[in-house]
C-alpha cells in the first residue's frame, strides 16, 4: 500500500478548532483515509485498479454490515483542550491510546470552563444525570455563572500559594476543581472512533461531551469521507430493536409471519421506550 494522503485532511492539520469557552482539538496526524480502508477490505483481492465509486460502494458496505476490521487501518492522533469532567467521561472509552498533561511534572493553568448561559439549567425531572432542556432565565443564569468564576478563582488562589509555599505538585493539585481543563494526545483508530461518536453524539450524552464529538466528526469527515457518509447512513441515523420490538412493529405494520414475545406486546416502559424510537428515529 502506498502513503496515504488526503488533501482535506492536509489543509487542517495542526489547526486548533474551539471547542467550548476555552477548549479546542486539534488533528495532529492522520494514517490512511477511505482508500485505505478499501485496500485492505481487497488485500486477498490482490492490487487493481478501482473506480471512486466502487470504494464508495464496498465501504458502505463493509459499515453496513459491520465488517469493521479495514476501518481500524485507519488511524488519527487529536491535541485536546477539555475540562477534566469531559476527560473523566472521555476516558472511559478504553479503545484508544492516551497521554494527558501532568500536574504532578507541571504547574496547572488557570483555565477553567464556565457553561454559557444557554447551557446552564434545572436538573431534568425525567432523566437522573441530566439537564432540563430549557435554560434558566438570564439573571439567576448569571449569578450561577458568577459563582462558578468565584469558587474557581478561590481553589487557584490556594492553589498557587500552596505551590508558592512550596508544596509538592501532586498534593498541591488536590483541591483543583473538576471544571479545570486539562490537554492530552489521543490516537485511535476509525472503527474505535465511530463507536465513540455513536454514544457521544446521542442526544442523551452531556452536552459538553457532545461539542467535542461534533467537532471530532467533522474532523474525521476531511479524512475520510465515505466511511463517515456511511457512519452517518447506517450507525449514527439509525435505530436497532430488540426481538419484542421488532415484533411490535411487525404486528403494527401487519406483516405476515409468526410474531415472537409477549402476546400482549410491550407495556410500560418497554413500550416508552420502543414509541420514543419511532418519533425521534435515533436509538435510546
């Protein structure tokens, strides 16, 4: 296989793109793009000549029916500016290869991530780790915000005289607030990376997460645009049932055959779940 070069993903390398208020990913490199993938969907295939339109067709075929070792020949490496509780959500995708800054080697920036106040509001009275869709009103958002910027600043100060006093770093850190950002390197593969995407882009996913996966994917768009054409189709804007699901639509749609599961179909909040589905189209 010959190196790989995409001119779109040339025009933005080491180009950082904000992300919330202080954050930002930046594509440092990049192995292989949509011809990679299907050159190696072909190696037993042996070497030939290709039409675009024919790796546009094996690649959607290969995401649609989940072939997904090609796209793990793909690989990209991300700069990234992000509050530690995005980090501490992030990492637990396990997929990936990671190095973050550390305070115990460095002294930690004063930079700390306050929500804008469109993100700021009530928790959700239907969803326990999440927000209410609606924002507070203007001013009680401000005076939160206010409060963010004073307990922040406060942690700093001590912070900062703590390691003025002398302190060692790592214990000096300890009462440094989750809403710090913190930088790390982070290189995975497309196939790891579109899992990622699928979770982190769902509308159930904290909205600060969600910022940082758009940009990701916008991203890996330059790199590889078929195979994200194809995420986008098959993973991302689709919907999966479980067996009682699909025979619930089955049943609505009238379709002939023997249904399996309950006799009575779903109820409760198999059966809220399963109408959630069909008015939003995206899998909850």
């Amino acid at each position: 296989m010959a190196h790989c070069v995409v001119s779109e993903a040339e025009a933005i390398l080491d180009r950082e793109i904000a992300v919330l208020d202080k954050g930002f990913i930046r594509l440092v490199d990049y192995l292989g793009g949509d011809e990679r993938v299907a050159e190696a969907a072909r190696v037993s295939y042996g070497k030939g000549t290709k039409s675009y339109r024919e790796d546009a067709g094996l690649i959607d075929y290969l995401l649609r029916n989940r072939h997904t070792s090609p796209f793990e020949q793909v690989q990209l490496t991300f700069h990234i500016k992000l509050p530690i509780f995005v980090a501490r959500q992030w990492v637990r995708h396990r997929t990936a290869r990671l190095n973050e800054i550390s305070g115990r080697y460095s002294v930690m920036k004063d930079d700390f991530y306050i929500p804008a106040p469109a993100g700021i509001a009530l928790q959700d009275s239907n969803n326990k780790q999440g927000r209410s869709a609606e924002p507070l009103e203007a001013d009680e958002a401000e005076k939160i915000r206010a409060a963010f910027s004073a307990g922040q600043e406060q942690a700093y100060t001590g912070y900062t005289c703590l390691i003025e006093r002398g302190l060692a770093r790592e214990i000096a850190r300890i009462n440094l607030p989750l809403s710090l950002y913190t930088e790390w390197y982070w290189q995975i593969d497309m196939h790891n990376l579109f899992h990622f995407l699928e979770l982190r882009l769902d509308s159930h996913a904290q909205k600060e997460i969600r910022a940082y996966a758009e940009v990701l994917l916008d991203i890996c768009k330059k790199v590889a645009p078929l195979c994200c054409q194809s995420f986008e189709r098959h993973i991302l804007g689709a919907v999966s049932f479980s067996r009682e699901e699909f025979a619930e639509l089955k049943q609505r749609l009238g379709a002939a055959g023997e249904i399996s599961g309950s006799e009575e179909g779903l109820s409760g909040k198999a059966l809220e779940r399963f109408e959630e589905k069909l008015r939003s189209g995206k899998q909850v």
